[in-house]
C-alpha cells in the first residue's frame, strides 16, 4: 500500500523545516562574529533585558581558550523532561491510535538562542479494533522507543515568554503486541485469588530511522539572577517513523497487515533547563 501524504502537512513540514536551518545557520553566523571580534559591547547587548543577572550573579563568564560562549561549558549544559499525549495523522489512524508519550534530554547551549540535545522519547499507543480483530487476539498496543539528535531554535530568548523551533532525527525501535486475557494467581500476606491479565498471544516489531520537527511556548521560571534558565514549555511535532509494510501470522494469529511508516503528532508539556 503506498503512502499518502496530505497536501498541507508536506507543505508544513517543509516549510518548518526550511524556517529552522535558515535559524540555525543565522545564529551560527552571528555567534562566530561575537566570538572573533570579542568585543565587550556585543557581550552587553547579548546580557540585556531578562538575563542580564546571569553575568553578574558570579563567574559565569567564560574564560575558556576555546571561547564557545559566555558560559562555562558546566554553565551550558541543557536538559529537559515532560510527558504528554500522541494522536496518529489521518494517514496513520488505521493502524495506530492514541496514546501518552514520555521525553526526557540532555545536551549544551551552544548560544543564547541555540542548544543542541540528544532526545529519549517513548511512546504508548493502542491499536484500532481492525487490526486486533485481524489478528484474531482481544486486545493490544504498539511501543516506540526513540534516540534522537534535536536542535532547539529560541525566536525571543530574552523574553519572559518565548517561541521556539525544534526538530531531529535518529534511530526508532516500534514493538507491535497482541494480548488475551488469562488466569493469574494474585497473593498476598493473607490469601491468594483468581484474577486476569493481559498476556502477549503475539507480536511483530521493526529497528529503522525517523525524524521530527515542529514548535512550542516556553515560560521562564527562573530566577534572572541565573539567566532565567528554567523554563516551563508546552510544544507539539510532527514525528515519522519510517516502519516498513507488515503482512504477518504474529506467533500463529491470524494475517495481519500494516502500511508502511508511522505518522504521530506527539504533544509535550514539562521543565527545560
């Protein structure tokens, strides 16, 4: 089955794509110009407004000989954490439902608008009732793990309030299981009784490479004597997972068949430093 792709999703992408390599390739461009000409007053003018403390609380500028900001490396480390919700695109409903989502990373500030992290990201999602009642099973759910390399991109990163632009791609692992209930014992201190539990009957799974991009608000928390660093944020992507095509008998069930790829739109909310 090949892959349809809605008209205004590519022209989406390729439009967010295209917004943060010119972001990114600006602030590297200016980033080098700051670092040649080492000049005090392109310092000040990059202290200004909310994170004009981060200087003056004590040390953190950056004497290092390879000059990469005016941090110290240990001072530009970026982590984030957050959970939320993940529907499919209208492409991928068929064979994949909703779902929660976990993220968790970590990388540098490479400048005040630039970081770089290597993203963990799982995913929970059900499966549609087609495709258990194709494989003859009463229950199931698809499990993605994924390793990422993100860029982060601040539109106004001595705001309060800011945008960003963020995206990546890496390596994604997608488990696919089918579930029947059976009989458990379940103990206690006191007695042991007779219950029921969801045991994989079946399941199918895929290693291949994906990627993602999308946008989302942050909110500084933090204290503008550190620079406001921590923040609060909300953000939504576009995330495919480039799943092959699946016609398979999951440990003896009946023939089940899945479209290549997998198309989620992953909603994140949590803490970023």
């Amino acid at each position: 089955m090949k892959r349809m792709y809605m008209p205004w999703l590519r022209q989406l992408t390729c439009f967010l794509a295209g917004v943060l390599l010119v972001s990114v390739a600006a602030s590297a461009q200016v980033a080098s110009s700051i670092s040649e000409s080492g000049s005090a007053s392109a310092l000040l003018a990059a202290d200004e407004s909310f994170g004009s403390g981060a200087s003056a609380a004590g040390g953190a500028t950056d004497h290092s000989p390879n000059g990469i900001g005016r941090y110290h490396w240990k001072d530009n480390i970026a982590f984030e954490a957050g959970g939320g919700f993940n529907a499919p695109t209208p492409v991928a409903s068929d064979y994949i439902t909703w779902g929660g989502n976990f993220n968790v990373g970590a990388g540098l500030h490479l400048n005040d608008r630039l970081s770089i992290l290597v993203e963990y990201q799982f995913l929970d999602d059900k499966l549609p009732k087609a495709i258990i009642g194709e494989a003859g099973a009463q229950a199931g759910h698809a499990h993605i793990w994924g390793f990422t390399l993100s860029p982060v991109y601040e539109l106004f990163p001595k705001r309060r309030n800011s945008l960003y632009l963020t995206g990546g791609g890496g390596f994604y692992r997608k488990l696919t299981s089918f579930t029947d209930p059976v009989l458990a014992e379940y103990c206690n201190y006191y007695f042991c009784e007779l219950g029921t539990a969801n045991a994989v009957v079946g399941q199918f799974s895929s290693n291949q490479g994906g990627w993602n991009i999308g946008a989302g608000y942050a909110w500084k928390i933090g204290s503008p004597a550190t620079g406001g660093r921590l923040k609060l944020f909300a953000e939504a992507r576009y995330m495919d997972i480039l799943t092959p095509a699946v016609t398979t008998e999951p440990n003896g069930l009946g023939t089940t068949s899945v479209a290549a790829g997998t198309e989620l739109i992953p909603v994140t909310f949590g803490l970023r430093w």
